[in-house]
C-alpha cells in the first residue's frame, strides 16, 4: 500500500503585527526536573505528570488544555480519522470513480493555502476585543455543522458532500492557525519553554493520529463511512468550549486610525515577503520544493480501491487498513529520530538527493505489490503492506524535515511568520497538484472501481517521475542545515523615510519605525 502522500504540514507561527510582549527573564520560569526518587519506576511514571504539571503553573491549564484539543483531538485524532473514513465514504457510500476521488481531495488543501489570510484575521482583526477565543468557536461551529451535514444528509449530491468535507478541512485549518499564534505568543514570553511547548504539541498530535488510525477501521466496520464521519463533529464542539474558556486578555477595540495603522503593516509585511521572494536564494528551492511535491503524484486511492477489492485485490477489511496507518505512524516518528540522530548535519543539497533517489527506489514496492510478485516470493500480502507502509513513511519522514529546516532558512527576520505561511502554501499547492496530476494519470490509464489493469503502470509513471526529481537538485543550495541563507538587517519604515520624519506607534509614543533589510546571501552559500 503506498504512502499517505499528504503529510503533515509543519506548524508555522504567524508573525504578531503588535508590539511584542518583553521577554521574561529566566529566573520566572519554572524550569522542569524531575523530582528524585527511590523508585525509578515510579519516578518513570510521574515524570510527564510532573512536566505537564510544570507546563500548567507557566503558561496557564487553559493553555495546555488548549494544545489538547487542537493538536490532539482535532489535528491528531480527527485528522487521521478523516483520513481514512473518507476514502471508503467515497468508494462505498458515494460510489465514485478513484480518478475522481483524488481530484476531490485537492480540494482539501485549499483551506491550508489560505492559512495566511486566517493568520492576519487573528492578528489584526479582533472580535469583541478577542482575537482567539473567536476563531476557536468559528472553527469550532464550523467543524460541528459539516460534520453534522455529511452524517445525516442521507446520499448527498457530489458537490455538496464536497462542499462539507472540505468545511471539515477548514475548521482544522482555522484552529490551526488559531492555536499557533497562542503557541507563537507564549514562546515569547516564556523563550526558555518553547522547546517544551514543541514537544507538548508534537506529542499530542502523534498520540492523536495514533488513537484516529486505530479505531477508523472499527467505526467503519460498525456503523458505515457516513455515520463514521458523524464522529468527528466531537473535536469542534470541543473546540467551541475552548473558545469560552480559554485565557485570553482582551485588548481594545481597535479605532479608525488604528485600523488605518494595521493595514499599513500589512501593506509593509507584503511588499517585504515580495522582495524577498525575488532573491535567488530563496526562489530557487522554493521552487524545487513546490516542483518535488508536485511531480510525485498521488496514486493513493486507486491503490486504495485496489486493495480493499475483494475480485481484484487483497481484500483487506477496514479494522486492517486503519492498523496498517496506525503502523505507519509510529514509523513515521522513527523517521523523525533517524534524521535527529544521523542526518541534521548533512548538507541540504547532499541530503535531498540522497533522499529523493530513496524515495523513488521504495517506491517501487508499491509496483511489486500490485503485482502481486510479493506472493511469488512467498511473502505474505498482510507482512508486505506492513514493511512496506514503514519503509515509505520512514522515507517520506525524512525527505520532509530537511525541507522543513530550509524553509526556515529562507524566513527573513522581521516577517519571520508570515513568510514561513507563504511557503507553507506552496508546498500546499504542490501536495494539490499532485493530487490533480494523479488523478489525471489514473483517468488516463483507465484506473476505475473494477479495472485495475493499468495500475501498476500508473505506478510506474509516478515513480519515474520522483526519480526525474533528481535532475532539478541543483535548484537546492549546497549550505550546511546549520548555515544562514538568507541575512536581514534594519530597515527604516518606507513612509518614514519619503517624510523625513520618524512614525508613531499605535499607542501615541513616537519613535523610528524598524523593519526589514534583505541583504544577498555570502558567497559561503551556494545556490
């Protein structure tokens, strides 16, 4: 079975266009030790305790319990589960072509683009003075209505059940946004916590997935795909409760000339990304990045249809497709330990070739699978999905970090968040144009629900195409994962300049407005 090809996207902290809070000194930080013990196990036992303990006293319980149901119910759990049930409410209950299933998955990640436009609605626009707690119960109402919709609408016209998975996507992507700014607020206050936050965040969503993939299977089984996806209109309604509860200060209704200010630093922060775009530093493995992501086109649900075929096929029941994702996960997180431990001082461009001529010899598991010469071999269908699931979510993990880090990289200072969304959005663009691209190349080989003849075919294209990948490698710099990329310095705000005069800030104090310089890369690092 091949690999989910839409992997998580990192969470970007969308930059605050207010005055950033003073950092705390460290001494009012309760750093976390663990407290000694005469039994180690017990010690064992009560350590996460402890550290979620300490996380509560720093940050505030509704914080935590915030990170909880965004990453863990929403993102973790639902995100998994939505995963799966859709795939078969589509091939059972919708009874469509697996071309055009893949074409409707792209319409998922459309939300996922917008997630800058998500992000500047919590900054700059408050609600009532709130610029969280409103977002929350918006996801939140938003998540529970689609739910509701899909669960209970009987046999729903295409475009419609469309229309309400992809309201599903939406929520998760707005409380996404929503809680990073929460995620990216605390990390200033509390810098020396931020790696702890990180991992409070990474942890709940493993867990979440984990928990989602291992029990679609059941609800599929039980109770149908459509009341399956009824389910996952629980998350949002906690995210409703969310947004009444948790701890948020709320600041003054913005006036007209405040307004005006805002929308200065929008227009500020959008000509910064434009000219830092332009640089060819930054251009360039953008676009090896978007051209990676697209070119590996996804032939998930035809192989989807194929292996739960039961003329065809395998026949694998639905208990066992959510087991072999949940296997798949924990992989995933080996991956992630595999590139801490081994890879993280390796070159980028050294590192993703490596990688992505990997990504395209694995792939050609999936060719013998479908061929079924696993079989001839005498490896059983069952063990060669398994070992085939790890090795491609292991991959997979691993060409996803370095890119992850060289996006970081191309962030320059000043609009930091805002500019790590923007590619966060191509590399959206190219997990939909490899949706798109993979369900034409399904179409074409004439893939249905029945015809599976051509599949391995269609295998075959995808998996030269990764490997023609190779060729676009040079578009990577050849710096070191530890080196600068992209410097920035101080630029004096624009108006300021053209006026000869200072800026006021927006509470009336008057002072040199600082923003952005970008400034070529040294000639230490090549494009």
């Amino acid at each position: 079975m091949g690999s989910l090809e839409t992997e998580k996207l990192v969470q970007d902290s969308l930059s605050d266009h207010h005055k950033p809070p003073p950092l705390l000194p460290p001494s009012t930080a309760t750093y976390f030790q663990p407290k000694a013990s005469k039994n180690r196990l017990l010690s064992l036992l009560l350590e996460p305790i402890q550290w979620l303990r300490m996380l509560s006293d720093n940050l505030n319980p509704t914080f935590v319990l915030g990170v909880f149901v965004v990453y863990g119910l929403n993102q973790g759990f639902a995100g998994s589960f939505f995963k799966v049930v859709s795939d078969y409410y589509w091939k059972d209950v919708q009874r469509v072509q697996p071309s055009a299933v893949q074409l409707y998955i792209g319409f998922y990640y459309i939300p996922w683009i917008m997630k800058p436009l998500w992000g500047l609605l919590t900054d700059v626009f408050p609600v009532m003075g709130y610029r969280r707690r409103p977002y929350f119960v918006a996801s939140g109402v938003l998540g529970v209505a689609s739910a509701m919709a899909v669960a209970a609408g009987g046999k729903l016209l295409v475009p419609l059940a469309l229309t309400f998975l992809t309201g599903l996507t939406a929520s998760l992507a707005i409380a996404d946004v929503t809680i990073d700014a929460c995620v990216a607020h605390n990390s200033i206050m509390m810098a020396a916590l931020a790696p702890d936050m990180q991992s409070l965040c990474g942890l709940c969503s493993s867990a979440g997935a984990l928990i989602g993939y291992s029990t679609s299977g059941f609800f599929v089984h039980h109770i149908g795909a459509q009341g399956a996806l009824g389910v996952l209109a629980i998350p949002p309604a906690l995210l409703i409760v969310l947004g009444f509860v948790i701890h948020e200060v709320r600041t003054d209704v913005l006036n007209s000339e405040k307004k005006k200010k805002a929308t200065e630093k929008i227009g500020t922060a959008v000509r910064g990304m434009y000219e830092t775009i332009k640089l060819p530093q930054v251009w360039k493995p953008s676009l090896y990045m978007y051209l990676s992501f697209s070119l590996n086109i996804s032939t998930h649900e035809g192989q989807f249809y194929w292996y739960t075929d039961p003329k065809a096929g395998p026949a694998f029941s639905q208990e066992f497709v959510g087991m072999v994702h949940a296997i798949g996960a924990l992989a995933s997180m080996v991956g992630v330990l595999i590139y801490q431990k081994n890879l993280k001082d390796c070159s980028f461009r050294k590192l993703l070739f490596s990688v992505q001529l990997l990504y395209g010899v694995t792939g050609m598991l999936d060719l013998i699978f479908v061929r079924r010469w696993n079989l001839a071999l005498g490896v059983p269908d069952s063990f060669f999905v398994i070992a085939e699931e790890c090795v491609s979510r292991v991959v997979s993990r691993i060409r996803w970090m370095p890119m992850i880090v060289l996006s970081t990289k191309l962030c320059p200072l000043g609009i930091e968040g805002m500019f790590f969304a923007l590619l966060m959005c191509i590399d959206s663009l190219g997990f939909l144009s490899s949706k798109m691209g993979g369900g034409l190349v399904l179409n074409l080989m004439h893939v249905t629900r029945t015809d599976f003849s051509n599949l391995w075919l269609a295998l075959l294209i995808r998996n030269v195409l990764r490997l023609a990948t190779l060729g676009l490698i040079f578009l990577v710099p050849e710096a070191e994962q530890s080196d600068v990329i992209v410097a920035s310095g101080a630029m004096s705000n624009k108006r300021g300049h053209e006026n000869g005069k200072d800026a006021d800030d927006d509470d009336g104090h008057h002072y040199r407005h600082e923003g952005l310089q970008l400034v070529p890369m040294s000639e230490k690092s090549e494009v």
